[in-house]
C-alpha cells in the first residue's frame, strides 16, 4: 500500500505544466505586453499622437526593365522537354 502511494506522487511530479508550454500571447501576458507580428518599425511615434515614417526604413526593392523579355514568369512544374536547335548543338 505504501509503495503505491508513492508510485503516484512520483506520477503527479513528472507531469508537465500546461501554463509553460503554451505560446505566449497578450491574453496571457502582463498588461503592457505587445508581441507584434515580426516586422520592423517604419517610423516613429511623436508626442501628440502622431506617426513619422522615415524613408530611411521604408523597403527599396530594385527591379530590372523587362521589356522584351523573352521568358514568362511562371514556370510549370510539369514542364514538356522541347528540344531546339541551340540545344542540339550543345549535345554534339
């Protein structure tokens, strides 16, 4: 009887705690906890409640003319083997 007793506190302190597993999230956090979504900030808060976005932290994206540009943008993942002159004469 005694060792059963045992056998069972030893069970109840492996359990795992299900609070500290869980994902963080301002639920269940403090008050002024603010998890965000992963993107950096573009600007700043001023004073008065307003938002200045600095061009700085803004995203530059640089994208080449493609005008006569001989390939689409999409290529399929079941593409046909077409063979061409050029590709002809590599084999040879």
């Amino acid at each position: 009887m005694p060792l059963g007793l045992i056998m069972g506190l030893g069970r109840a302190f492996r359990r795992k705690r299900t609070a500290s597993l869980d994902i963080l999230s301002p639920k269940r956090a403090p008050r002024n906890f603010y998890k965000g979504k992963n993107c950096k900030p573009t600007g700043f808060h001023t004073r008065k409640g307003g938002y200045v976005v600095v061009q700085d932290k803004l995203p530059n994206y640089v994208v080449p003319d493609l005008t006569d540009f001989r390939l689409k943008p999409y290529v399929s993942q079941c593409s046909k083997e077409v063979k061409t002159a050029e590709s002809a004469e590599s084999t040879k």
